[in-house]
C-alpha cells in the first residue's frame, strides 16, 4: 500500500538523462503520522551534483565534468546539529507525530562497483544489471513524479517492497500503536528505490530491525525480494534510482558521526525527555484503553507519571504482558 513522503530529499529523485546523471546523496530526520505517511523533519547532509558524460563514442557512460547543484551539511557541526534534532522532536511533538528515524539516500547511477550505503553487500553481477536499468531509467525519463498539494508541499508516493516490509511500513491504524512498536526499535534496512508507474518502491534487501528491548539484531538477506529485484529489471517493470538504508526508531539518533559529542548537550537532553514523555503518555493510552475492555482497573494514572523514565518503560512493558496474558485467558 502506497504512503506519502512530505519534502522528500533531493537524491530520491536523483533524475538523468543521456547528457549526464545526478549524482549525491543525503541524511534527514524523518517523522511518520497516524497514517503512515513520512515527513523530513530536517536535513542533516545533502548534495547533489551533475556528472556530465563524455560525448565521445565508446564514452557515452564515462562522467567527463561535474557541476555541484546543491549543497548543505550539519553532520560536522556538532552544535548545528543538536539544535537541528531539538527543532526537528518538538516540531514532531506539536504536529502529532512520531520519530520515524534517519533515512540516508545516495544515488550514484550505479556506476559505482561497490555499493555506497553501509550495512548493505551486493554481488557484482548484481550491481552490473542495475547500471543497465539505470542506463534505460535515464534514457527514457522514467523518474518519480514529485507532486504538490494546495498548500505548496511536495511530495512523492512510495511504497515499501520485501519480506520484512513491515520492518518499515509498521502495522497500527493509531497513532498510540505506532508509538508503542517504534519505542522499542533498532536497527536498519537497506536496499535500493527503484521506480514503477511513477511512484518510488523501497526494496528491501537486507535488515536487521527488531521491537523488543532483549532482542539483539540479526542482519538478514532478502534473497526473494533479490530475485524479485532482478526479474522485475530483466522484464522492464523495475527502473533503479537509488541506494537507501534507513535506521529506525529514537535509537536512530545514535548512528550519528557527532552522537557522542551532542548526546550531553543540555537542550538535547531537554527535548529527548520530552519526547520520552511525549511517547509514553501515547502507549499508556493505548494500554490504558486495552485495560479497559478487559475490565482491569486503570486508576494507576496518577502514580505512573510521578515514576521515573526507567520505571515507567518497565510498566509499560509488565502492562502489556498482563493484558496479553489475560487476553489468551479470554480466549480459552
């Protein structure tokens, strides 16, 4: 099922032509909303240049010149940057939404034998076939369509594709659901954004997220959605734009180069608290709701919230085991 990506980052769209190619990448802090759709909170690094090809016979896929089209980076500013991810938790917070995570894009054309996002390993047969799509994407302008709405934003249609998509596209029509599954998130998945009927498809090809605080990540391949990937190429259905790996969840921040230096600073801190609190009060009100269908006494309201941070997750976690418990009971 198909979401909407709000002010999307330039590298998604990476376009090209037979002249030339696109060629960058970027980093942002993306929120998600009640219905799944995904926001850039802010942009932490983006750059986009144009490699010119040589117009010589023999060539024609070769970069000649580049010319650099955009540029704006935080990633090495450690105070720019806190301040950027403070901005980007309350903005979330006044808009109802949550913290999705980091999404990084690069596009390359695939001109490159090694893939170019970390945590992700291709063959280079692989890699070969992809620069022969892109080749055809770029010849024949079959790049996502970027739409705007009354209000002027842009956005892009996009849909996750793999086994695991539920690593990514998670599943909750509320916004209490979302916040319980994401609190607990780690992890990331990479693949590459291949575009089908004007809209931007995530493959996934490997993942190592889990939901649950015990659980350790495990990186997996999608072989399946790899051979998906290559029929889909091979039958002209699928068209490679992109690299994409996305670290999901609170913990995301963590990834960061700067996360170190930043993760002391005091109005970081201020905002993380308030998101933490922000987060909690959303799954104790989905808990809070559960208890009462099932008839399980909720006026505990009063004493969560004078708990500190850890006491409070581990509540939150001791509520919705007894709750599933009572409910397998229910259902005996």
């Amino acid at each position: 099922m198909p979401i909407e990506f709000y002010n999307p980052p330039s590298a998604i769209l990476a376009s090209g032509s037979k002249l030339g190619v696109e060629i960058g990448g970027s980093k942002s802090i993306l929120s998600m909303d009640a219905r799944h759709n995904l926001y850039s909170e802010g942009v932490i690094f983006s750059e986009l240049s144009w490699g010119a090809f040589y117009q010589e016979e023999g060539l024609e896929d070769q970069i000649d010149t580049f010319e650099t089209k955009e540029f704006d980076s935080i990633r090495e500013d450690p105070e720019a940057l806190a301040k950027k991810i403070v901005e980007s938790i309350y903005n979330i917070i006044n808009n109802n939404r949550l913290l999705y995570g980091i999404a990084d894009f690069e596009v390359d054309g695939f001109l490159n034998q090694n893939t170019i996002i970390p945590g992700l390993k291709l063959d280079y047969a692989i890699i070969n076939k992809l620069l022969d799509a892109h080749k055809k994407t770029r010849d024949e302008d079959l790049f996502p369509n970027l739409l705007s709405d009354a209000k002027g934003a842009h956005r892009i249609k996009i849909e996750f594709q793999g086994t695991k998509k539920r690593n990514l596209h998670l599943i909750g029509s509320k916004l209490e659901d979302l916040a319980d599954i994401l609190r607990m998130a780690k992890g990331f998945a990479t693949g590459i954004v291949c575009t089908s009927r004007g809209a931007a498809n995530l493959y996934i090809m490997c993942d190592n997220i889990v939901f649950k605080e015990e659980e350790y990540p495990d990186l997996y391949t999608d072989e399946e959605n790899l051979a998906i990937i290559e029929m889909g190429i091979q039958r002209e259905l699928l068209f490679p734009i992109s690299w994409f790996r996305i670290d999901l969840g609170i913990r995301s921040l963590e990834t960061l180069e700067l996360w170190d230096k930043i993760k002391e600073n005091p109005k970081l801190n201020k905002a993380m608290k308030y998101y933490e609190k922000y987060i909690t009060s959303l799954v104790y009100k989905k808990f809070q709701v559960m208890a009462s269908t099932e008839k399980i006494g909720t006026d505990v309201e009063e004493d969560f919230y004078t708990m500190s941070p850890a006491e409070r997750r581990k509540a939150l976690r001791d509520m919705a085991e007894a709750i599933r418990k009572l409910t397998d009971e229910y259902k005996k």
